[in-house]
C-alpha cells in the first residue's frame, strides 16, 4: 500500500514536507533527526491524511459506499487510534486494559514514519522538487504551482489556535492577532505559483547597506536614461550620448537630482562600488553583478 502511494505522491505534498521538515531543522538544531522525522510525520498525517481517510465523500468515491453513522464513528476511532501511534503516544499503567494495543502503536509510528523519512531523504531542497534554481526567480516561464485546500490550512490553523499561548506567547504579536482573526472558507483550493527569491546577502545592519542602496538607486537612474552596456562596468565607462544626457536633465528637474552631468552621477556610482567591494558586497571581478542581481530582486519583489 505504501509502496503503491509513495509512486502518487503529489509534489504539493512532498514541498510541503520538505519545507516543513527544513524550517524545524533551522529552529531547532539541537532536534534528532529521529524526532524531526516523526513530527513531520504527525503534520502530514494529521493535515493530509486523517480528514481525508474519515471524509464519507471521499470514502464514497473510493468505495462506491456510503459510511452508515455507526461506521463513520469507527472509522474516525481508528483514524485517532493510529493519530496516536503516529505522535509516538501509547497506553500506560491508568488504562492496562489498553497496554495489548502498544506493540501495534509501535509498529504503525515505525511504518508511518519511515514512510515519510523517505521523502525527506538526500540533499535536495524543497525548491528542487519544481526544478527550481536561483536563476529561477528571473525567469518569467518558470512558474510551477503549489494548489493547497483550505481545509488543510484550517486544520493547520486549529492546531496553531490550541497551542497559540504556547508557540506565540506575546498576546500583542500581530501574529497572534492574525491567528485568532484568521477566517478561512472551508472548501476552496489555493494556487500558489512559485518562484524563489535570490537570497540575500547581507541586511540593514550590515556596514554599507546605506551605500549600497544608494548606488542602486542611482544605477537603475542611469539605466533610465537609456544607457547600455553588457555589465555594469562597460555601462558606466560608455560615453554618455546627447540624448541620455537629455534623459538625465528631464529626470533631474523632476526629481531634483544634486548631479549637474550623467558623466558625474556614472563616475559617482564607479566611487561607491569601490567601496561597496571593501565592504565585500559587491566584486569587480564579475563587474559588480551582484548589485544587478539585487536590482532584478527589487523589480521581482513588486510584482
């Protein structure tokens, strides 16, 4: 059966997994990769499968029968039964009548949960699996999709509505406010196109960010004005030509650009990427592309 399922297995389901399963890694390096496996288990059991498998429309489809009440009962009983076994939890010494059950709550958490490690196995990052890189994020016809029921993202809401004063302890968190506002339709599909963002570098408190986002601006201006180049060097080394001189004089009445000349504001931006580089945030050794890159990230970001 697993075997049969694993072929099936939707890429939705395996991103999310992996995703899920990388962010825990992140957060919580000191975790075994013993018990990371086994909560991922339990997310996708209990967001993937338990609604699913109790669900008398799905069961119909399937089937070709209807769940009677007293079926549908036992069947959402044994859906909690193995909810258990996939969380690792058994019967102790309050419920002896029950201890017989544990070989086999053992049993379904080994299966459950070597099913899942295997997709978590290997290298790969979650982007992978939709065969995506970091030139992706500039390539307008990569736009693989990630479709998500609301019904799985409720299930997920719940679980974070229950255990909300534990994972989001600032009652004034806006994250807090949006978990207990939330509103989600109970059956509607989601679509997501996907296309990741290069990553960045460095941030708001690293030296040089000020300066760097400065020469960006002033770049993207000289591109404005119709300059062309190859890279970023050649660009600001060409000669400025009469009519992005005029570009550049209708752009500095409107925004009142301190640079009397184009020449001027080129050779200001050569300055700063001097500097930019003794920062080690730029490299003249691949004619400053990185300042390109994240020029392209910015256009991306507001779309």
């Amino acid at each position: 059966m697993c075997r049969k399922f694993i072929l099936i297995f939707r890429k939705n389901i395996r991103y999310l997994i992996k995703a899920c399963c990388h962010d825990l890694r992140l957060r919580f390096r000191n975790l075994k990769e013993a018990e990371l496996h086994r909560l991922v288990a339990k997310f996708l059991f209990s967001t993937y499968f338990q609604e699913s498998l109790t669900d008398p429309t799905q069961v119909k489809r399937e089937t070709g029968e209807t769940l009677t009440p007293r079926q549908g009962e036992v069947l959402r009983l044994i859906m909690q039964m193995i909810h258990f076994a996939v969380d690792g939890q058994g019967f102790g010494a309050d419920a002896p009548y029950m201890d017989s059950l544990n070989a086999e709550l053992i049993q379904i958490n080994n299966l459950f949960t070597s099913f899942t490690a295997k997709h978590l196995m290997g290298s790969d990052s979650p982007d992978s699996i939709y065969g995506l890189n970091q030139y992706s994020a500039f390539a307008e016809i990569v736009k693989p999709t990630l479709h998500i029921e609301t019904k799985h993202v409720r299930k997920i809401l719940d679980e974070l509505k229950t255990h909300k004063n534990e994972i989001i302890k600032d009652e004034q968190s806006k994250l807090r406010q949006l978990t207990d506002q939330a509103r989600i339709p109970d059956s509607e599909t989601v679509v997501l196109y996907l296309r990741p963002l290069p990553s960045e570098s460095f941030n708001e408190e690293h030296e040089g960010y000020e300066l760097f986002v400065e020469t960006k601006k002033l770049l993207v201006e000289v591109l404005l004005c119709g300059c062309q180049g190859s890279n970023v060097i050649k660009i600001l080394q060409s000669e400025t030509q009469p009519n992005e001189e005029q570009e550049h004089q209708k752009m500095k009445e409107k925004n009142n650009d301190k640079f009397e000349t184009l020449s001027a504001k080129k050779h200001a931006i050569l300055r700063n990427l001097f500097d930019l580089e003794k920062h080690g945030l730029v490299s003249s050794a691949d004619c400053y592309q990185a300042i390109i890159t994240q020029i392209a990230k910015d256009i991306y970001s507001t779309n």
